[in-house]
C-alpha cells in the first residue's frame, strides 16, 4: 500500500500545483504556523474551551439530552476553528528528486536454466505464465518489463530506477542521464560465475550518499564465488539499505544423473573381464529408467550397457559393466549414462579411462606326480591354447613336470621336462607355477624353498592342487607350509564312504565373485547362474581352519566345521610379493563336461592363470603410482585417494602398511594412512575430507622405495561450477531478506512485491514562497457553515 498512497498523493499534488512534473521528481507540502507560545498553552486553551462550552448548553433546559452534547460539539468545533486561524498557518511547495530504486539482475549461467517443477500445477502454470521465455532470466525480464504487468513503469512514478546485472561483475544497466531505453532484452544468462554477495556489496558503496529506498534483487541465490548475500546483508541493514528479494526457479535440485569414482584396471589381457565399476548419482528422477552405456574410442556402438530403474529415494547405485576385449592395443573406454532429453547438466554424464589390453604369452609350469585325470585336462588346455587373432600364436608356454613319467614319454611330450628347475633363476623365468599332487621325495628342500622365494620375492603365482596320495599332507615342516592359506596340521583327507556318498557343487561366496577368477559369465549375476550349473564334484580336502590372512573364494554348499564355518574348496591368500590360490579338490576337470563343451572350464582356468600372471603386464610401467578420482575439486568435495603398487612385489603385507604425505600450499603436512582393497592386493585407498583450498602434493612416505613414484598433485578450488548447484538456494535468500530488514518473495506472491517497498527519503531542490492557509475561503465557508447549522439546532431546540 506504501507504493499505491505514494502515487495517489504524487497524482494530487501535481494536479494541486497545477504543473507538470519532470521526470525523476516529485512534490511535497510542508506547513508551517507563526504561534509562539508553549505546546502546552494551546491544550490548555482548547480544555478550557471545551468546558466553557458543555457549561453553556448544561445550563439550558433541552428536553432531548443528545441535543445539548450535539450543540456543545458544535460550538467547540467553532472554538477550535478559531484558535486554528489564530496560529497563522501557512502552506510551503516543494520540488523534490524522486528516491533511487535499485533494480539488480543475476545473469549468471544458472539463470538460464528452464526449471521442472515437482508438482505438475505449478509447472504447468508457471510455462504458461512464462511462455516467451520460461527460463530464471526470462521470468525477471517478464516481470521488468511486461507490458501489461511490468514493474518498471509504475515503480517510475515514485523513484528513479538504477538497474545493474551481477554476474562476474556489476554492469550498470542503466544510462548515465537516467533515460528510460535500458535494454533489458540484450540480457544473457552467461556469466560463468556468480558472485552475488560481492556484487551486492559493490552496489551498496556505490549508493554511498544517495537517497536509496531499497534494493530489489532478482536471483535464484547461488553465489558460486566470493561472499553469500546473507553475509552482505548485515552490511546492507548497517547502511539502511533493505534488501527486496524475488527468488526465481524451484528449490528443489533439478533433474541429474552423474556419473562418479570409475574403477578399472588400467592393463588387461585379451580375454580377460574388464569391470568397470561406477557409482550413479540420480536426483529427482524417481519411477525413471536410465540406460548406462560402455563406449570405444570413437565408436557409437556400445560394448556393454545396463537398464536402471531409479529409485524413488535420491541414493547412489553402484553399476558394474563387465567387457571381454578381443582385439589388443590401447584404447579410451568410455562409460555414459542418459534418461531425459530435459536434464540441465550433461556434464557429468560421462566418465572416461584409457587402458591397455595386452595379448603376451605366459609361461606355465605343470607339476604332477603321476598323470591324474585334472592333470591331463589341464595339459591338454594349456597346450592349446593360442592367442585370439589370427596370428596363432600360442597364449601359454606350457611346461610340464610328470615325475613318474618314462624316457620314451618326454620323448614324444614336447612340452615335457625331466626334473622340476633346480636354479632359483630358472624357476623365475616361469609367470604360474600349477603345483599338483607331487611326491615331495622328489624335492629337495632347497628346491621347495625357491618356489617359496618364487612367491615371496619374484611375485609370481601358484596354484596348489591337493591330492589324495602326497600334497599337501606329507609337506609339513617343508618351505612351502608357509605358502597355503590354512592349518595344515588339522587338513584330513576324505574317507571312502564320504568320497561314494556326498558330491556337491562348489558355491562360489560373495568375495570369490568379484575376483577374476569366478567370472565365468559375461555379467556377476550370469557368473552366478553359471556356477549353480557346473557339474558335481565329490573328492575335497577336509579344511577346517584357515587363516586369517586367507580368503575363501568357493566353500561347501552343506558340509561344515566344527566352528560352524562352511568347508573350503578354493582359496586364495597374498604370501609376500605374489598370489597363492590353493584348490582342495582335484575334480575341476568334471567342469569341462557342462553342456557337452568345456567352455566354462577352459574360461576359468585361462583367467586364473592369466590372474596370477598379472605382475607379467605391469613389467613395463611405473611399478607404484598415486591417483585420485579427479584433478580439480571444490572445497566441500570428499578426495578418494588411491596408491597402486602395479608391482606387487612392492606393496607391503600389512593392509595398513601404505601412508602417504599430504602437502598444502603453504607447506602444512600430514600423514594419511591408507588400506588394502579386499580383493586387490597392490591397491590401497583412503578419503581424504575437509580440505582446504588451494594445491595439494601427495608423496609416498611409507614403504620407503629407492625409486618413490611421482608425487600426485590436485587442486581445491573456492569456486563452484554454475552448474553444479542449480536449485534455488531459498534457505540464502530468506535469510538474506530478513537481516536486512527486507522482505522475501517467490514467483508465486512476487505481485505483492510493489506494495510493500518502502517510500523512502524525497531530497528537496526547489521551495515555492509560502502561502497562508489561516483565512482561506474554504476556512471561512467551514466557520460559517458549523455555525449555521448551531443557529438552526438552537432555533428548533427554542433557544435564543
């Protein structure tokens, strides 16, 4: 209503004065009197008065008492009229400069955004209402300048306007001679960044010593940069500048799919799974589906791709897309997730990682006493094996050691030898050691203990097969004890009956999925599948106590210990620098009768040794690098921090044996302890929160390396992208409006806006010459006209 009685009156006084009023200024009376006496005279005067008067009439015999309180009224008013001309007032003009309104305009990125509302009314009502341009932006601009609801026009009747656009920068929209032609349609939303509360600020020392009503801000709030407007507008309130806020878009966060924390291996053999494992970040896309793609190079095709139903609950979803490369060579892999053609931010929709899919041949050694059925299968897999391509070349170099074997079999076995190496340096040529059931009488323990180093300190890999005539019973107290993931001492093989009556399928446990190994199927759930369909096996070493270091990849789907623990089949345990997988069961080879083929067989052994193998693929690369999941982050942001020991001859045993030195900026320091993965033994990862900003060098401080990696750097910026937050910040503006003493409004009640702006302080700059008031005709025609109106009351009452 202030804005509504401020035009009426500045209507009127221009009527009164009977002159046009320029542009930017107004009118306004003032009015003087020449009384000198005390305040305090004048009341007592009109008391006195007022008692003179009730006395007269009292004493008249009126038959109607309100006639005589009608009559004493009367002849007050005439007293009063009459002390009212005694002060000689008089009446003084004005010419006064209007206040200034500034008008301020986000044209950050973030006002281009075109909002969907959660509730299908308001978005519906709100594109209609906006339909030109629907945007944050274009809603400011309808409002300003609408031509049948603008705000600019009536707010020009009471102030002179001064618009300005905060966006890097304050921009001054307005001409210098105040003209009305501000080209308000030339506004973009462009700005890369938003510095609202430093803009604000700037606006206010340029108001400094100006008549100033009120600031009228129009934003959605997000200051990506510099001071929050809340923090301003206790500056604001200091210099008695209110701020009049209209907030524009929806509070909530707009519909976003992002994709974050890849995890890969960088190398990889030809055949091999590659798990490219990310977490889906989903906002407001509640009942939706999202199909998540794994892309090469340049290709449009997809690898891989996986339909999402997202949930009704913002949350994360880890994604795995699992792929088989066939071809070799280095490759850019990249995972992308679309849903709605309306998502604001497609930024993150995509992530991306190169790596190397390697074809090298691995050489194997087969160790065996005397040729049982899983040797001969294993002998003739590996002795087949060639590389995919059509080079033909063979995949695994196989050498075998049958210890019970005669002349004129080495002779016709090509890949045969006579002994088990008996030099340490000619074991290390070997990638996998498959060590059977072999009689340890063949073994010095010199011998055994260069498998040990082979493990401990080349960093190769073993398989350990047990049987029922030697391994691994009749091998206690020798080098390779410490090499098994269990007690040996408690091991018992199984009786006849057991072996007759009790076959079983080996069950794969949640860990044993996730390795390699077990990944027989194109997907984790197919591998699933795949495993509850693989033949029956009965022979397996009783187990009951395993090591704590050890990890159970298959158990016993029935059979338990005496701890109540399922019975192991396979499992699998990090011994210094290299990888022992142990199988308590000789009978894989009935794997290879699945559906009449021996695909399923052939694809679990190939990746089990190709597993092993893997020091073999890292041989030519930095043996230890420092990652983070991203270069650049801004303060607030979680850091995953990852430490790869591509060697794992290097990574330490302990799982908490990795620490690093975090470096600021400005020299501070710190040490960050990093933990083992559960299923891969060279990476170690932590997460580093509440960084500050600036730079950061990350150094390997432990284990102590002659060679140490490079030290990683990444950067924490203050700055925000505009489109990492592009909900309304409501909360901001609110808070904003309040401490300034101004008010807060949304799209929905901004037409109350006007009504509320306070009038502010006119300047004057001209005074007309004074005129008096006192013996106006319009005071002469009131005194003649109550005292007429007493003379007839008197005269029907029958008084003189």
């Amino acid at each position: 209503m202030m804005l509504g009685r401020t035009l009426l009156w500045k209507s009127w006084a221009g009527w009164f004065a009977q002159e046009a009023l320029v542009e930017g200024q107004g009118t306004q009376s003032s009015f003087t009197h020449t009384w000198t006496g005390p305040a305090w005279g004048t009341l007592l005067l009109l008391l006195l008065l007022l008692l003179l008067a009730i006395r007269c009439y009292r004493r008249e015999a009126l038959e109607v008492r309100w006639r005589w309180s009608v009559l004493a009224t009367l002849r007050f008013a005439i007293f009063g009229l009459v002390v009212f001309m005694l002060y000689g007032w008089v009446e003084r003009r004005h010419r006064t400069e209007l206040p200034e309104l500034v008008i301020a305009i986000d044209t950050s990125a973030s006002m281009a955004t075109i909002d969907s509302y959660r509730d299908a009314r308001i978005d519906k009502a709100v594109h209609d209402y906006f339909s030109t341009d629907p945007s944050r932006l274009g809603q400011a601009k309808y409002l300003l300048e609408s031509t049948d609801r603008g705000w600019l026009k009536p707010l020009q009747q009471s102030y002179r306007l001064k618009l300005f656009s905060i966006g890097d920068k304050v921009k001054e929209l307005t001409s210098p001679d105040g003209a009305e032609d501000v080209e308000l349609k030339e506004l973009a939303a462009t700005d890369a960044s938003s510095r609202l509360g430093d803009g604000v600020r700037e606006i206010i020392d340029r108001q400094r010593g100006r008549s100033t009503a009120a600031i009228l801000l129009l934003t959605d709030g997000i200051t990506t940069d510099g001071a929050a407007l809340s923090d301003v507008a206790i500056y604001a309130h200091s210099r008695s500048l209110p701020l009049y806020v209209v907030g524009l878009g929806s509070d909530q966060p707009p519909r976003d799919l992002r994709l974050t924390d890849l995890l890969v291996d960088d190398v990889t053999f030809v055949g091999d799974v590659l798990n490219f494992d990310v977490t889906l970040q989903c906002v407001g896309m509640a009942n939706r589906e999202a199909t998540v793609r794994l892309l090469r190079d340049n290709d449009p095709r997809p690898l891989a791709e996986l339909a999402v139903d997202l949930p009704n609950v913002d949350k994360p979803i880890a994604i795995r897309l699992p792929y088989r490369p066939q071809e070799e060579g280095d490759f850019e892999f990249t995972i992308e997730v679309s849903a709605d053609d309306d998502e604001p931010n497609r930024d993150n929709n995509r992530l991306s990682r190169r790596i190397s899919v390697r074809n090298s041949t691995i050489r194997v050694l087969l160790v065996q006493s005397s040729p049982s059925y899983e040797y001969r299968y294993l002998r003739s897999l590996l002795s087949r094996a060639s590389k995919q391509g059509e080079s033909g070349d063979r995949a695994v170099a196989l050498t075998t050691v049958l210890q019970e074997a005669d002349l004129d079999y080495l002779a016709e076995e090509g890949v045969a030898t006579g002994a088990f190496p008996v030099q340490k340096d000619e074991l290390f040529t070997y990638d996998v050691v498959i060590f059977g059931d072999a009689d340890p009488a063949f073994f010095s323990s010199s011998v055994l203990d260069n498998l040990r180093q082979f493990v401990e300190d080349r960093g190769g890999g073993v398989v350990f097969i047990a049987g029922p005539n030697y391994f691994p019973k009749q091998y206690a107290t020798t080098p390779l004890e410490t090499l098994l993931p269990f007690d040996l001492a408690t091991a018992s093989l199984p009786e006849g009956n057991d072996i007759a009556n009790d076959s079983f399928r080996v069950r794969p446990t949640p860990l044993g999925l996730d390795t390699p190994t077990f990944q027989i199927g194109d997907t984790r759930e197919e591998s699933q599948v795949l495993w509850t369909r693989l033949p029956e096996i009965r022979w397996l070493l009783e187990i009951p106590d395993v090591n704590t270091t050890a990890m159970v990849l298959a158990d016993h789907p029935t059979r338990r210990s005496l701890s109540g623990q399922s019975l192991p089949v396979i499992l699998m345990q990090f011994v210094g620098a290299g990888k022992v997988i142990f199988h308590a069961t000789d009978e894989t080879f009935l794997w290879s009768r699945y559906q009449g083929n021996s695909r399923l067989y052939d694809r679990y052994w190939y990746q089990t040794i190709r597993y092993l193998s893997r020091a073999k693929l890292l041989s030519d690369r930095q043996p230890i690098v420092i990652t983070t999941d991203a270069q650049r982050y801004v303060q607030g942001d979680t850091a995953r921090l990852r430490v790869l020991f591509r060697d794992e001859r290097l990574a330490p045993t302990d799982d908490q044996g990795v620490t690093v030195s975090l470096e600021d900026g400005r020299g501070d320091r710190k040490s960050v302890g990093l933990i083992r993965h559960a299923t891969d033994r060279g990476a170690f990862e932590a997460t580093l929160t509440d960084l500050r900003v600036g730079s950061y060098q990350v150094r390997l401080a432990s284990p102590l390396e002659s060679t140490p990696p490079s030290p990683h750097a990444f950067i924490v910026d203050s700055r925000r992208k505009e489109s990492a937050q592009l909900e309304m910040n409501a909360n901001e503006l609110k808070a904003t409006a309040d401490v300034s003493q101004g008010k807060y409004y949304t799209i929905r009640n901004a037409s109350r806006l006007l009504a509320s702006l306070p009038r502010g302080d006119q300047v004057r700059i001209e005074s007309s010459a004074p005129r008096p008031i006192w013996n106006s005709s319009w005071l002469a025609a009131l005194m003649v006209t109550l005292l007429t109106i007493e003379w007839i009351l008197r005269k029907r009452a029958g008084l003189l």
